[in-house]
C-alpha cells in the first residue's frame, strides 16, 4: 500500500476551500447574472471592480489563475483585464510552525541535519509556496521551495468556481468561448503543484540553454527535492526592474537573453516558459556589469507537439508572403474551427499585431509610445469588437500559454526599452527548420529529463 497523502485532493480540503473563496466570487457572479436576468445591462467597471475586490482577500491558487487570465489580451474585456491585474500575486509568508511540519513531512523528522544551514525566514512568498535559503553541506547555496498546505484541494475549489463564474461571463459577452482556456490554464495550474514535475522542466531547460552564455538554469539537487520541496542551487542576481536606466547595449543585452530563452527553447525542441513576468527573472553581474539572466521558476512549462511549431513558423511564413492558403493552413493545424474569411481576417489582425516585429528587418523597439501593461490591449479590444459582429470564436487550448507568453516577453522588452532587430534574431532561430529535426531533438531532450511528450 502507497502511504496515505494527507494533502491530496480531499473533499473535506475543497469544502474548506468552496467557504473561503465561495461567498466572495459568489456576489461577483451574481450582479454579472443579475444584470443579465433583469435586462439591466452589464456594468463591466463596476463588476470588475467587485470581482477584483473579491479576490483581492484572497491567496492561493484563485490569485493565480485571476492573474493567468488578466494578462491573455483576448480572453477578458479590457475593464477586466485592466482590474486583475491590480492584483499582487506575493502572499505573507507562512510561519517557522509551518516550514518545520513540511520539511518533516517531505524529508523526515530529521531534515535539518541534511543542510549545513537553512533560513526558516522565507526570501520569498508567492501564491503556491515560498522560498528560502539554505546552504548544502558542500556549500552550494540552495533555494528551497516549499508548497503550502492543501494546494491540490485548493486549485480544485478555486478552478471549480472560476469556471461557474466565466460560464456567467460567456452567456454575457460571447466573442470568445473561454471554455478551452480555462482547460489549459487548469492543467497548467495543476502542473505547477507538482515539484518533481518542475525539476524535470528545469533539467530540460539545463540541456536546451547549455550553450546560452547569457543565461544561466540552477542545478537541481534531487536528493533534497519531493514532490512539494524543490531544492535548486542559488542564483545570486538583481531584479530586471533595477537595471531599467542602463545603457542601451546593456538593456539590449538583457533583452537579447530574454528573446533566446523563450525563443530557442521553443523552435528547438517545442517548449515555452508560459510565465515570463519580471518576478521569474534576475539579472546576474559578470566582469563587474550585468551580464545576463538568471532563471528563476519552472512550473509554469508548456511542451508543444512539432506540429504546433510547424504552424507557428507556417504563419509567419505566410504573413510574410502574403501566402493566405498558408496562414489559413496554420490556424487549422493549431484547432481553430469553423473559419470563414471574416474569421480569417479577423486573426490575421491579431497574427500581425503579435508578429509584427519579427515582420520588420530593422532595429526597431516592440511598440513606441505603449505602456508595458498597455502592450496588446488596444488590439485586443479591436479583435474582441470584430468578433462580437461576426463570431464568436473558440481559442484551442494550446494557443493560449503561447498568446500570453508572447504578449508577457513584449512587455519585458518594454520595460528595457530595448532597440533590437527582433526579424534577424527570430529567423537565426527558425534557420534551416524541419518537423523532422525538432521531432528527434524534443524525443531526446524530453527522455533524458524524463518527461513524456505532449
């Protein structure tokens, strides 16, 4: 018999849950209904507003997700949007009583003797778990993540009832069926709970970036991990936000190792880092300067099948040559249904706007005069206004962390006011691409860090 796992996914942890998080999404969803059963109109600032303040007592998985859709352009309407993303995903940390239960749990009654020393005051807290330092006996620097009680009840409860809320949200602005969305955003939330899970994708990004000196990946120390302790090496680094005021060759150069970390893994072996905001990132110094980026979190991965990719380059492809059969080849091979040529165009606006710099042979910035919270907003309003007139339209499950990640990296190159040739550095990666090559590399890469593909 497998040990009992008091903290799996328990009808007592979600009934806990459902109390907490029900009543607050609960008066949220009922002016949203209301509005609608009295024919009184939806007020969407004023509901956003509510729903942001209910969620804004609120920690765990439910901040998470809010978050997670707030920054998918498309998804929400822009009052929505603009409203969640006020909210702040760093929860207070739990207690010493706290750290010592996991700890025991996860290494036994005698875990403090596996360390040469650990901090029990986190260095960080978050939605799903903190962090703290630790040092190995010999003597890495160690950053150990701790998952919080009762994360598999709590995603369950939270997922449950965010899904009762948009169904609400769908019945009263139907452009977009959010149904696959929230599918994807589900899994991925439920990915994220899985430690092991994160150290096999940080073991991937180790092998895919091993020859990125601009970027470094943390070592993983499997002997001191668990399925809710992570345990990697220590990356000493600065906040991205900090070095905002460089030089333009170091913004630029910060930026570069942005675009190669998010890029080559992706047109290499077909996979995304679905969670590229500045928390997620360092910057380390070397030759007294800042030399490159450290990263940080890897719970947040989305593997691809090659044909995904295919589509990804077949659309760019297209744009570029104003190859229709091509771009409508693309949205088929992603699951996009039912198209039509008001459809058609429609996506080609958004495909334009996402691919726009890796479309123009100049150095050039992502989009002048945008604010990075801005980046994407205005063009998702105009797709979201044409698909209320001639949709509505389903977005397939694996384009979602693709969408966001895209919208999430533009808005870090914001942030640097970088001044790159973004078409050069996507075609370097693109050069010589074949579904056959990236294939055999993903099989490779994603058995020897012990990972199935998608």
């Amino acid at each position: 018999m497998p040990p009992r796992d008091d903290e799996a996914n328990r009808l007592t942890g979600r009934l806990s849950r459902y109390a907490r998080v029900g009543t607050n999404v609960a008066g949220a969803a009922a002016s949203i209904a209301a509005a609608r059963l009295f024919g009184t109109g939806l007020d969407r600032e004023k509901n956003a507003a509510d729903l942001t303040r209910a969620l804004g007592g609120l920690k765990g998985p439910i901040m998470k997700v809010a978050q997670l859709l707030a920054t998918i352009p498309e998804v929400l309407p822009p009052e929505y949007a603009e409203e969640l993303q006020k909210l702040q995903s760093d929860a207070p940390p739990m207690g010493p009583a706290f750290v010592k239960r996991r700890m025991m749990a996860e290494l036994g009654a005698d875990w403090e003797k596996r360390f040469a020393s650990f901090d029990k005051i986190p260095a960080a807290a978050a939605s799903l778990g903190q962090v703290h330092r630790a040092t190995a006996h010999d003597g890495m620097a160690l950053a150990c993540k701790l998952q919080y009680p009762d994360m598999q009840s709590a995603v369950e409860a939270d997922l449950s009832q965010l899904e009762v809320l948009f169904a609400i949200q769908r019945r009263m602005d139907s452009a977009i069926d959010t149904r696959e969305i929230i599918k994807e955003i589900g899994e991925r939330v439920r990915e994220e709970l899985d430690y092991r899970r994160e150290a096999k994708h940080a073991a991937l990004y180790q092998e895919v970036l091993a020859d990125e000196p601009l970027i470094r990946v943390p070592t993983i120390r499997h002997e001191l991990s668990t399925g809710r302790l992570l345990t990697l090496s220590w990356l000493d680094g600065t906040k991205m936000l900090s070095h905002v005021d460089q030089t333009l060759a170091i913004r630029n150069r910060l930026a570069t190792a942005m675009f190669r970390a998010w890029w080559h893994p992706f047109a290499a072996i077909g996979v995304i880092h679905g969670d590229p905001h500045l928390g997620n990132y360092t910057v380390f110094e070397e030759n007294g300067e800042p030399g490159g980026i450290n990263l940080l979190d890897y719970g947040c991965v989305r593997i691809f099948p090659p044909r995904f990719i295919g589509a990804v380059i077949d659309l760019y492809k297209g744009l570029e040559e104003n190859d229709e059969a091509r771009v409508v080849h693309a949205y088929e091979t992603w699951g996009f249904k039912n198209l039509n040529q008001d459809l058609i165009d429609i996506l080609n606006l958004w495909a334009r706007f996402i691919y726009g710099p890796l479309l123009d042979d100049r150095v050039r910035s992502i989009a002048d005069g945008v604010s990075p919270g801005q980046y994407g907003r205005r063009e998702a309003f105009t797709v979201h206004k044409a698909l209320k007139e001639k949709g509505p339209v389903t977005i397939p499950q694996e384009f979602v962390l693709m969408d966001r990640a895209a919208i999430g990296l533009g808005g870090v190159f914001l942030h640097l006011r970088a001044e790159l040739n973004f078409y050069r550095m996507f075609n370097e990666e693109i050069d010589r691409f074949s579904l056959e090559a990236v294939t055999a590399r993903q099989q490779v890469a994603l058995g020897s860090a012990g990972l199935l593909a998608a």
